[in-house]
C-alpha cells in the first residue's frame, strides 16, 4: 500500500500521516467539546454541526485529483444520497422533543 500523489523519494511512513490524522480527530472532539458544552447545543446544533463536516468532507473529495467519468458519477450519486439522509435525519431531530442538551 503506498501513495498515489506521493513523489518515489523521499518515502514517508505510513504510520506519520495515520498518527496525524488521529491526533487532528482527537483535537477537534476536544475543541468541538469545548465549544459546545457551555451552550447548551440542542439536537438540531449537533446535526448542524455533523451535517457541516460532512459537507466539507465531500466538497474536499472533488479538489486535487483527476476522477475517471464513472467514479465522478458514483462519488456524485453517493453524495447526493448523504445529503438526503441528512436531510431526513433533520426533520426527525427537529420533531424530537430536545430531551438534554449536550
């Protein structure tokens, strides 16, 4: 298993960009956490919230890379059906009576 976008030389270890992409996750539960617990976020802040990243992850699929057609369209349907049950997830989380705020 190597990189796609990576030169031949010089080689990085795997295990430096898996440990900095743990340690970004770990920073961002931290600060999200943070963040959130003295506002008193309803169901509807966190699905927004979630929602939001989910769309950054998406839009940055699209950047940097040469997609053959038909993996463009495959990423596209999927995205779209994502998007469809966030949204659906939405209006069952705004019909919830917000039982405790995080």
């Amino acid at each position: 298993m190597g990189f796609v976008f990576a030169a031949e030389e010089p080689r990085v270890a795997f295990g430096a960009p898996l440990a900095a992409g743990v340690a970004w996750a770990i920073i961002a539960i931290l600060v999200l956490g943070h963040r959130a617990a003295p506002a008193r976020w309803t169901g509807l802040h966190r699905w927004a919230a979630a929602f939001a990243a989910t769309l950054v992850c998406m839009i940055a699929g699209f950047l940097g890379s040469a997609w053959s057609r038909n993996d463009l369209i495959g990423k596209i349907v999927l995205n779209v059906i994502a998007v469809a049950g966030f949204l659906m997830l939405s209006g069952r989380v705004q019909r919830r009576p917000d039982s405790q705020p995080m």
